[in-house]
C-alpha cells in the first residue's frame, strides 16, 4: 500500500481502533495470568516478521536493505517462536493445576 | 479471485485470531487454547506474506526462519521458570531490535523501487526505529539488570536530566531534518547527508533507550518490562505504517495497549506514578533513608519456628523474589502440604508487584502445583490478618513493609501491602538485616511477633520441611 493521504488516515484510524479494542480486551486479566498474558502479547508483537519477510522480497532490492530484513526475519522469528513456546510452557503448568483443583 | 483481496481478507482473519487469542489469554480456563489461537493467526499472517511477495530469496528466508526456530525452540525448552523474566525481556528487545531493521531495511528498498520517499513513509521509518531501538537496548539493560549481568541498583549521575533532555533533542532535530528531505532532489553527498541521519537517529534512541532504564531499580522492573512490552507492539505497529500494512498495525496496537494497562495496574499496586518510577531513582542510595528504624530483631533457629508451625491452625505464605532467587517454590509447597496435613489452613498471598515480572511469583507456585484455590489475593485476606496465626514471608520485603502505612516520610508511603505485621506472629525468611532491592528499611523485622529466620529462603525451607517429618 503507497502512503498518501488517502491511505495514512485509514491507516490511522485502524490504529485508534485496535488501541481502543487493545485496552477493552485485557482490562479486567486476573493478576495470577500477568505473566503468560505478557509473553504472548510479546510473542504477537513478533507479528514484525511480516515487516520483515516484505523487506526481504522486494523487486530489485539492495543487498543493504536484504541483508537487514534477513537479520530482521531471525530476531523476528525467535520473538515468536519463542514466545509462544514459552507461554504455552507456563500455560500448561497452569492448567494441570486447575485439573488438581477440580473446579475452575 | 483477486489475489490482492484474497490476502487482504486472510490479513483480517489473521486479526481475528490475535483478538480473540488475546481474549482468551485473559481468563483462567481458555489462556492455554487462547495462546494456541493466537499462534495460528501468526502463521495465517506469516503465509499469506510469503505468497504475496514479489522476488522471494528462498534460500534466506528459510534460513532466517529455520534460524530463529532452532534458536526460539532452544530458549523457550531451556529456559528456568525462575529465570523467566528475563527471557521475557530478551525476547522483547529482539522484536524491537526486528522492528528496527524492517525500518531500516525499508528506506533502502523503498527508496530503490520509486526513486523518493513521501513524508509519511519518512516519518513512518522515523518512528520505527526510533521506537525499535528504544526498545532494544531498553530491554537489553532490563535483561542485563534482571540476570544480575549488571548491577540492579538504580545508576544515577550528575546532570542525568540535562543529558536525558539533549538526548531527546537532538532526536528530534535530526528527526525532523530526516523526514522533510526530498531524496529526488539531492545530489549524491546530499544522500549521503541523508543516510548519516538516519545512522544518528538509530544510535541516538539506542542510547537514549540505555538512559531511561538504568536509573531505574531491580524492584520496579515489573513496570519497566510492561512498558517495554507496550513499546515492541507500538514498534511493530510503526513498521505496518512503513510497509502499509494493517495485519501489523492491529496486532501491534493491541500489545501496545495491553502493555500499558499492565504498566497502569503495576504502579496502582505501589501506588506511584509512571513518572515516578521512570524518573526518581527510586531505592537508589540517596534516596532511602537509611538507619530509619532501629530495634531489637529477633532471631529464631528452624527447629524453634518448627514449634510455631506445629501449633498454628491458619497459616499464609507470602512469597517474594528471595524465593525465586533462592528456588525455593518446590520446597515452600512441600512445606505448605505438611502443614495442611498437620490440619492447618494453608494460603498463599501473592502482592501484584512481588518478583520482577507482573504475575512472577504465580507462575513459580504453578510450576510447583500449588493449587489455584489456595491464592488469595492481598485485599482478601488483609481484613482478617488478625486471624493468621503465622505468616510465612519468603525473600518478600517491601510488599510487607509497614512503613508503607505508617511511617509519611517513607518512600513507600502509601503504597498498599500485605499486612503480616497484624499476623499473630510472621516468621520472615531472609538473608540478613539488610534492606531490600529498593533499599528501603523495614521495620517489621523489628516488631514484637516478628521471628527472624537466617539463610538462604531453600535451606530454611527445607529445614522446616525435615522437622516436620520427624
């Protein structure tokens, strides 16, 4: 998508959007999930690696710009991978105990 | 169909997964699938790219990708529970540092493709890397401070607000400088000029990042590694500017947003502003009033506390980064169980902010099975104090600091907390004398039925653990 200013203020306005639905969505998260809730949205802002795979493609690119979304795309990549491994790693832990329990 | 609005509506469903994910990672019962859901909206994403792209280096982008794999599965296989906020934090620098490249990487390849750059995709790369490499070496020093790589005391020096604010500055002049130029009409040094800009601001906002975490103490790293987390979603949703694409301005935005509440609900729980903790230095040496309370700690041996636990019908264990250091989850739920067995009612109190990471100390009791229902939460259990017959605090110190509603001139002053002083008796299971990470005294270890309990938080356990099974 070329920047204009067609584009950016639709851009934008997904944006103020998503912010809005962003807070409603975590607001009330117990304060026992604040640690997987954080590495998984941490995980999600891994959703760079688009960024980073569109960089990487580009018609005719430098080497420069390649070389860059290369070393973007691994960064990226182990923020996700990672991340979600590791929340579903706690997550689990989590689970078993509520099993234990018997009621949620 | 048209291919361009086949991708854009998997870009949507994409969306979709990461809200609802989201959702569901809120909320006990669903967390685990809403992680799962979560994780399959980054592939639908990560895919749909790929078919989109216009010259795709193959071999790179598998080896990249293979590379982050190997790297991603390796660290998230291996990692200690106890070690997890750091982990957090390094995985959140490298988005920043990925969203910085992708920043980077695009001024090159936009400007190759059509010759110029509009002031939108400038100001766009702009913040990118402005915003990525704060985030960068904000959370390298956050790592390097919760590995004890550095010191996690708060570094202050002469005129750190004055450097702070020429940082800042010159960011700015260069950012403007950076984003008004026409590219079309520079001659080639003119380019250059360009380009040196652009190197200027990626230093800048590396250092600038290194300066506004290092003033900032071990004890309020909660705070830190929320707001870190809300810059690499804010980081992220700057690059869906650059590449105009909203798949990442949506996700980005909703980790943003949701590192901000968890930075909102971590600085209610200490009662202290964002600015507070980003800029006074907190537990720093000058400004804890070191020497405040003085008194007569009374030290108990593990077989004497034994005849305490033995005896008490209601106990609570208020468990802190000392036991986290010490590994101490394991052993503080076999402990738990004995008592229960023993016909004693067993809780366990969590602070919002205890550990180095929001939600810490809940994750070390689940990897050690503590059952959900035995957490209560601090505004629960603070009305009936006076029926505990003991309470347990393990490496926990300015959760548990009374100073914190009695003492004005504390700097924990009104910070809520977790009033074992009203215990029967609290038994506190600590090191030593010494004030905790944000240096501040505590004068519950001076009070009447306080029992002070020495060592390493394990060993004391475990002693415990041993008495009973006599």
């Amino acid at each position: 998508m070329e920047l204009n200013a067609t584009t950016v203020p639709l851009l934008f306005f997904v944006f103020v959007l998503a912010m809005f639905l962003g807070v409603e969505l975590i607001k009330k998260v117990p304060s026992q999930l604040h640690t997987p809730l954080m590495s998984g949205s941490n995980a999600i802002s891994g959703i760079t690696i688009v960024g980073a795979l569109v960089a990487s493609g580009h018609d005719g690119g430098t080497a420069v710009a390649t070389l860059l979304a290369i070393v973007a795309v691994v960064f990226a990549t182990i923020n996700v991978v990672g991340g979600y491994l590791v929340t579903d790693r706690m997550l689990e832990m989590f689970k078993s105990k509520a099993k234990d329990g018997g009621k949620r | 169909m048209n291919p361009e609005l086949i991708r854009g509506l998997l870009y949507i469903v994409a969306s979709i997964f990461f809200i609802f994910g989201l959702k569901m990672l809120s909320s006990q019962a669903t967390a685990r699938r809403g992680n799962l859901v979560s994780a399959v909206g980054m592939l639908i994403a990560v895919v749909t790219t790929v078919t989109a792209m216009e010259d795709i280096r193959w071999f790179w982008v598998v080896f990249g990708v293979g590379l982050g794999c190997v790297v991603g599965v390796l660290a998230a296989r291996l990692v200690k529970m106890t070690a997890m906020p750091e982990m957090v934090g390094l995985f959140n620098g490298f988005g920043g540092l990925a969203s910085l490249l992708v920043g980077w990487s695009e001024y090159h390849g936009k400007w190759a493709a059509s010759g110029t750059l509009s002031l939108f995709t400038t100001i766009a790369i702009f913040l990118t890397v402005l915003i990525g490499a704060v985030t960068f070496s904000g959370s390298m020093v956050a790592y390097g401070k919760l590995s004890t790589l550095i010191t996690g005391r708060p570094v202050l020096y002469k005129r750190q607000n004055l450097v702070n604010a020429f940082v800042l500055g010159a960011l700015a002049g260069l950012g403007v400088l950076f984003c008004v130029q026409k590219l079309d009409q520079l001659s080639s040094a003119g380019h250059a000029l360009v380009y040196v800009e652009l190197i200027a601001i990626i230093v800048l906002a590396l250092i600038l990042g290194v300066l506004s975490t290092i003033p900032i103490g071990g004890a309020d790293m909660p705070v830190v590694i929320c707001l870190l987390n809300s810059y690499s979603g804010l980081a992220a949703c700057a690059a869906g500017f650059v590449i105009g694409n909203n798949v990442l301005i949506v996700s980005g935005s909703l980790v943003g947003a949701s590192g901000i509440i968890l930075t909102r609900i971590m600085c209610k729980a200490m009662n202290r502003s964002l600015a507070n903790v980003l800029f006074s230095g907190f537990g720093s040496a000058t400004s804890a009033k070191a020497g405040g309370y003085q008194g007569q700690a009374n030290p108990i041996a593990a077989s004497d506390a034994y005849l305490i636990l033995e005896a008490a019908r209601n106990v609570v264990f208020v468990p802190g980064y000392g036991m986290a250091a010490a590994q101490a989850q394991h052993a503080v739920r076999e402990l738990g169980e004995l008592l229960r067995s023993n016909g004693a009612e067993v809780r366990y109190c969590i602070h919002p902010v205890a550990g180095r990471m929001p939600g810490h100390m809940n994750v070390l009791l689940a990897e050690a099975n503590v059952p959900y229902e035995m957490l209560v939460e601090p505004q629960d259990i603070n009305p009936t104090m006076e029926m505990v017959d003991v309470a347990i605090v393990i490496g926990a110190n300015d959760v548990v600091n009374p100073a914190a509603k009695e003492d004005q001139a504390s700097p924990l002053w009104g910070m809520p907390i977790i009033e074992v002083d009203r215990a029967r008796t609290c038994i506190v299971l600590k090191r030593s004398l010494n004030p905790g990470f944000a240096g501040v005294d505590n004068p519950l270890f001076f009070k009447p039925n306080t029992r002070m309990l020495f060592g390493d938080a394990k060993a004391s356990v475990a002693a415990l653990v041993s008495e009973f099974k006599q």
